[in-house]
C-alpha cells in the first residue's frame, strides 16, 4: 500500500529524515514514535505531500505520489491533525463533507449521519458549529471528515495528543476497530509508546531521522528494538510499576 525508497528530507543543516526505506503493506496498522524531533510528522507529511522530499521516493499502491497533482493525491487519504482543523464558520456536516464536496460531490444527509454514528457521535450534531462541540467531539468529526472519501489509507498525526486520558484512550480503541472493519492501511504518529503498543501491529522508532526499530508490540515488550526503543517501553512499564506499588 505504502513504500518509502531512500527518502531524505532537510531543514538547513538538520536532517529530519536520512535515507528512510520501509513497506507497510495493505490493512496494517502501522504507529511511528519518537521524541520530539525524531522525524516522524516530517515522514509522515510527505505521503500526502504537505512536505516535499529532498531525495527518495514515496509510492502509494505502486504509484509515485508527485504522478498527479497534490489536491487530488489527497482526495484518495483521510487524514487527522492533531490540532482538528475544523472549519469554524461550517457546520459539523460541512466540514464533514468538505473533501467531497471539493471533489465534486456532495455527501447525502444520510451519508454525513452514517459517518458520524461511526465514531460515536449522534447524529443531531450535523447543524452544529465546532465551537459547540467539545474538544473530544470535534477530534471524532475530523475522524468523520477522514473517512468521508472512503480512502485506502488513514493517515494521523499525533490525533489524540490534546485529549483528556478517558477520551484518548476510548477514541483511539474506537479508531483500531474502524481500522478493522473498514479495512484501512493506517498510519499515526504519537509520541506515547504505551497508546503505540496498545493499537498499533506494527511499532517503528525514529531517532534523528532515522528508523532504529521495526517490531511488533509484543516484540518490544520482550525487550527488542535497541536502547532507543526499549527507553520508550521503559517508560509505560515504569507507570505501571509505580501503579501497581500503590497497591500494596
């Protein structure tokens, strides 16, 4: 579905990614984690072409993504911003509908409901503003937003990063099982390698521009990746060793 070939891109003198080479095939479910800086929004941004290579190749399903034009590259991708980015002078059913309705479509009042019953949302928030939403419920809307193209693939960075805990943690288990019974290839970002372990099959770690693990969750968990990976697994499993001390 997806293919970096040697990509490298720069900001001056920083390499934010060096010479990056992976695959993630069709329906996998893929989280990049890092610190801050590591490279991954970069990475990630350069599928949908909101930042251009310096060098390499991204391909989706086989296909350069420069063969066409920006605009219509990301009709094919749902994509989640951290920051939500809602229009705010449009209704939820608006923003809902934007990429289609770019596209020269528009989206039923039918369809723009069956989306947002999708990411747990009653339907009757259609006529509403984003200011009348809370910040939990605006994110599901660009989740909505994302998925209104029906695309192939689910780009997301740092989606759930400005949420509280209660609904980060249930808006992300709600994203795998959409995930699943959409059969999307999905891509996010986060810096939180628990929230990476917990929905993710497959876990790549970047430090300085580079890919330093590829594993699986359970791999990680049993101690593999290298020390920049096992430094991020040390943390959720300290968490959890505090909490767990509490109970004695």
């Amino acid at each position: 579905m997806l293919e970096f070939r040697t990509i490298g891109k720069r900001f001056g003198a920083v390499a934010a990614v060096a010479d990056v080479s992976l695959h993630v095939p069709k329906g996998q479910f893929v989280a990049l984690v890092g610190q801050s800086g590591s490279g991954k929004s970069t990475l990630l941004r350069m599928v949908n072409r909101l930042i251009e290579p310096d060098a390499g190749e991204v391909l989706l399903a086989g296909a350069d993504v420069r063969s066409e034009p920006a605009a219509a590259l990301r009709r094919k991708i749902g994509y989640v911003f951290q920051s939500i980015g809602l229009f705010p002078h449009m209704t939820v059913a608006a923003n809902v509908g934007i990429g289609p309705r770019l596209a020269g479509s528009r989206l039923t009042d039918e369809r723009i409901a069956e989306l947002l019953t999708l990411v747990d949302l009653d339907p009757a928030v259609a006529d509403r503003m984003p200011d009348a939403l809370s910040g939990g419920q605006r994110q599901r809307v660009g989740v909505a937003r994302a998925l209104a193209g029906e695309p192939a693939l689910l780009l997301m960075d740092e989606p759930f990063g400005a949420l509280d805990p209660v609904t980060r943690d249930t808006l992300g288990r709600r994203v795998r099982e959409l995930h699943d019974r959409l059969g999307l290839t999905t891509v996010m970002v986060t810096h939180d390698m628990a929230e990476a372990l917990l929905l993710a099959d497959r876990v790549l770690v970047m430090d300085g521009g580079r890919i330093v693990a590829d594993e699986a969750p359970r791999a990680l968990l049993a101690g593999a990746g290298g020390s920049v990976a096992q430094a991020l697994v040390a943390v959720p499993r300290a968490q959890a060793g505090a909490l767990e001390a509490m109970r004695q």
